[in-house]
C-alpha cells in the first residue's frame, strides 16, 4: 500500500511541476514574431529550412507538424507554444529520473570508481 501512495504522489506531483511550469513559461510566451535566433527557428519552421548549422531537424519537423495540426492563434504563438510544452515537459521529467535515481539501491558489486 506504502508503494501504491508513493507512486501516487509521485505523479501527483510530476503534474503539479507540469503545470506549474506550463502556467510560469506560459506566462512570458512571446505572442507574436521574435527577434533573434528566435526569428531564425520561426523562419525555418515555416519554410521547413535549417536556422543553424546544426539544424534542429527533429524540432523544425514537430514544430511545423504542430502549427498545421493546431488551428488556434497566429503562426507564431503555436510555434512558441509547443516550446513551451517542451519546456514543461522537460522539468517534470527531470524530476521523475531524479526521483528514480535517488531511489536505486546502491552498487553491491565492491567495485570501486576508476577514480
């Protein structure tokens, strides 16, 4: 039973960093064109092109993938939105692998760091 309400308030508490980061970056999304590399990331997402050399292929594609699937405001503020997400996502995940990491038992093996 002791697992059962850990696991609950775990998750309970993944949704409450969940949305307590979505209502903070939310709060400063930018509604509209950007300046900077963050013009660079609108541009390629319409036009499907690379704002940098390293690309960003896989973010281009889902950003662009996310602003023809969500018909709702200006091009630009779904783009800004799905950032957000991504954000949001990425805090409340960090603390499930927290969470996991400070709950695995400790190396039994008797090896020692090679440091």
């Amino acid at each position: 039973m002791n697992s059962t309400r850990t696991s609950r308030t775990s998750w309970l508490a993944f949704g409450g960093l969940l949305g307590a980061a979505l209502l903070l970056d939310g709060s400063t999304l930018a509604r509209g064109m950007a300046r900077g590399d963050a013009l660079d990331f609108q541009l390629g997402m319409v036009t499907l092109g690379l704002p940098h050399p390293t690309g960003y292929p896989l973010f281009t594609i889902l950003r662009w993938l996310w602003v023809h699937l969500l018909p709702w405001g200006e091009v630009t503020t779904r783009a800004n939105a799905l950032s957000t997400l991504c954000g949001a996502l990425t805090v409340a995940v960090v603390y499930r692998l927290g969470l996991q990491l400070a709950r695995r038992p400790p190396d039994r093996t008797g090896l020692k760091p090679p440091c």
